[in-house]
C-alpha cells in the first residue's frame, strides 16, 4: 500500500430516471459506511449528458481493500446495494495510483469544476509504454 491508498472507482449504466434515486441510495450507503476504519472520502459524479453511457461514477478512496470490505458487511449497506442491483450494471475495480500531474489551483478558483473520466483497456505489458503519453496529455490540457 502507498501513502495513496487504494481508489475503488465504480462506473454505472442506468437509465435516466432511476439518476436521483441512485443518488439518494449512494448517500445512504456513505452515510453508514463513512466513520469505518480505513475510509478517507467518496464522490459520486453524474453526467452531464445524456447521451454519455455512464450514469453515474462512483470514486471512494480507502486506506486497503481489506478496510473496505470489513466495512460493507454492515448489513444496512448490502441490501441499499442490492436494490441498486436490480436495474443498474456497474463496472469497477480497484486502483492504486501509477502516475500523477496535479496544477496548482484549479483555474478559475470558483468551484470544483468538472470531472473528465477516460476509462482505458490496456494489457499489463503496455501499461509502462502508455503512462508516459497520457501525462504529456494531462501536461497539455492544464
């Protein structure tokens, strides 16, 4: 483990009108979870569009998988998740960081701004060949 932790990030596919329920049901699972051991922070983004596959992105960072998933079997938690279940389809895993470019403030210095998810698949051999393009690009967009 790193002074990172881990970062579990959840990307869901569901339909429009189930968003704010999704919203509401992601509070409450934070709400009984967010005083566990091991639990640093969580944001749930929405789309800004419609037409982007993904509903909502869930990135929660914890201090290990271990620390997470002794926090799940709070029983409050696994039936809020299992709703959640029956009409969305969630892809996510576990991350830890491999490469960072941080700006110094944000712009504007008026909000949070917005966030940018590009979900890559890449074998684990070109993962080193990759890094190296993808922080010439986040140099580029700063």
């Amino acid at each position: 483990m790193t002074d990172n932790g881990i970062t579990l990030i959840d990307a869901w596919e569901l339909p429009e009108d189930r968003i704010d329920e999704s919203i509401a049901r992601w509070r409450e699972r934070v709400g009984l979870i967010h005083a566990a051991p091991g639990f640093r922070d969580a944001r749930l983004h929405r789309r800004l569009f419609p037409e982007s596959r993904l509903g909502l992105v869930n990135v929660a960072h914890w201090d290990s998988v271990e620390a997470r998933d002794e926090a799940l079997a709070n029983p409050g938690f696994t039936a809020s998740a299992a709703t959640a279940a029956s009409y969305a389809t969630v892809h996510g895993g576990w991350y830890e960081v491999a490469a960072e470019f941080r700006r110094v403030g944000n712009g504007s210095g008026e909000g949070p701004g917005i966030t940018i998810v590009h979900a890559f698949e890449l074998s684990a051999e070109r993962i080193d060949e990759f890094l190296p393009h993808w922080l010439g690009r986040a140099e580029l967009m700063s």
